[in-house]
C-alpha cells in the first residue's frame, strides 16, 4: 500500500489523519491556510469586543466580557498550537498576517458602536461561528478536530450569554430596545457574509469537502444559520434587515435576500471600515510585546540550562 494509498483509507474509514502521518503537501497547505486564517480571527476578534471592556455598563457585565475576550486569546493559542503540528513557525504566521497575506473573518472589520453590539456579537457573530465550526470538530486532522471540542462548547456559552443580553435590553426601554434593533440592522448581513462565497464561487469547499476537513458547504451552512436566528429574533421582537425574508413552506426553509457580495470581496480585500486600524493595531501590540517574548524564551533556556 502506498502512503497516498493509506491517506486515503484513513479518510474513508472516518479516521483521523494526524502529524506524523503522510499528507498530500495541498491537505497540509490548505489545513495550514484554514487553521491559521481561524487563529488570526480569534485574536483579531478581541479588539471589537476590548473596546468596550473599560464602557460596560455594570461591572457583572465588565467581567463577562472581560472572561470572553481571555477566551478568544485561549482559542487562538489551540488553534496556533494545531497549525504548528503542520510544520508551520508561529512567527511566520504571525509575519503573514502582519503583511496581508494571511487573511481572517471578515465580521472583524466592522465598528462596534454602541454597548448593544457587544450581546449582537455573542448572538450572531458567535452563533455563526458555531454553525460552522461543530462540522469541523469532525475534521480529517486530528489536532484541528481536538481543538474545536473545546473551542465550539466556549462559544457556544458567548452565543447564549450574547443572546441573554439583548433579552434585557429588548426587555427593557424603548431607547434599549431600538439600540438592539440598531445593532442587529448593522450585523445582520456581515453576520451571512461570514460562511464565504456561494459554494459556485469558492476557490477551496469542493476539495476541503472530498479530503473532509469541511463536512457542510457555505450555503447549507449560511441556510441553517438563517433558519436558526429568525425565530430567535422574532422572539426578541426585533425585525431582520431583510425584506425578501419569509418562510417557505414547500423547501421547509427560510427564503432570504442577496448578500451584498461586492461589499463582501471589498472588506476581505482589506477595504472594509476597519481592515487598516485592526492590521495596524496588531502589528502595535506585536511589536511592543516583543520583550515579553524575549524575556520568556531567555527564562526558559536559562531554566533548561540549570537543569541540565
């Protein structure tokens, strides 16, 4: 049996494929390429969220967002951890997407604007993400599909906690209420824009799908979030953005308009609101932590030294 041979009966008996393991070199730049692309999202997606971590309105809400951004920095070190099992430098990643050439969720790019966002994101943003990484805890490589156990149950309480949050301004004044219907006119469709590209339009699904590191394509995937939030928000007694949006009783789904996707390719091109403040807010905190980096490597091979 060759080692193509033996990938491939690995994948088709539902295995893992894991480091040691011989990998067709597009499985592992394409796991390297989506791995870090989710890493990059995680810890971009702190800075949204840290802005209005000193603006919260109580402090039982301060250390609720304070707990979901230390979060996000624990997913971004698993998923840095999974991509370096591929043989990939953490630093050179990290060069990557100082560049522009390493690339992360596109939802990052937009402002947060009033305290309303924070509980939209957790709602939308979150539940989205959970749409589709739970296929992913079922991915062919063993380190990736680890790692989204955890991460997938840690968002699943932001989606809940999220969602808890606009319950209590919904419930609250008109002013709080029309704040979440604000939040949601803004998030709603860069919340769709999230699952990518019509799968007609997508450069990798069809070839993540046939080597399993994807089990659902963006449009099922876009389906089932749309199908899942309106009556969440029909509950919530806010309106969807979306006037083409009514159920259909034939297909047993939601029908919903056309996604925006000239602005969709223009912020994953690095033309969005906040492409540039969020690339140049990074490289900041990158550069100014390099001595916190340096120290540590220098405590540890002086520790290793005096063991051995």
């Amino acid at each position: 049996m060759t080692l193509e041979e033996r990938f491939d009966v690995i994948l088709a008996a539902e295995d893992k494929i894991e480091p040691a393991d011989w990998m067709p070199d597009d499985y592992r730049k394409t796991l390297i390429r989506q791995i870090a692309q989710h890493a990059h999202s995680e810890i971009i997606g702190m800075q949204p969220e840290g802005n209005w971590i000193s603006r919260a309105p109580t402090l039982h809400r301060k250390a609720i967002l304070m707990a979901k951004v230390q979060d996000e920095a624990g997913h971004g070190l698993y998923l840095y951890s999974a991509a370096e099992t591929l043989g990939v430098d953490r630093d050179q990643m990290q060069t990557l997407l100082h560049q522009g050439k390493h690339k992360y969720s596109s939802i990052f790019n937009y402002p947060t604007l009033s305290w309303a966002d924070m509980g939209t994101i957790g709602w939308l943003v979150d539940g989205a993400a959970i749409t589709n990484q739970v296929m992913l805890t079922r991915c062919s490589y063993g380190p990736y599909a680890r790692a989204m156990v955890r991460i997938c149950k840690e968002e699943s309480f932001h989606q809940r906690q999220g969602y808890e949050s606009l319950i209590r301004l919904c419930s609250g004044s008109p002013e709080q209420k029309a704040m979440a219907q604000d939040a949601l006119n803004r998030w709603w469709w860069p919340s769709l824009m999230m699952f990518g590209p019509h799968d007609t339009d997508s450069t990798h699904t069809e070839q993540s799908m046939e080597w399993k590191i994807k089990r659902v394509s963006n449009d099922d995937l876009r389906q089932q979030f749309v199908d899942m939030t309106v009556p969440q928000a029909d509950y919530l007694g806010l309106v969807v953005p979306d006037r083409d949006l009514r159920w259909n009783e034939e297909r047993g789904h939601y029908d919903f308009g056309e996604i925006d996707w000239e602005e969709f390719w223009a912020v994953v091109k690095g033309n969005g609101p906040m492409n540039r403040d969020r690339i140049e807010h990074k490289v900041r905190a990158w550069d100014e932590g390099a001595w916190v980096r340096e120290a540590a490597l220098a405590h540890a091979a002086k520790k290793e030294g005096a063991i051995t």
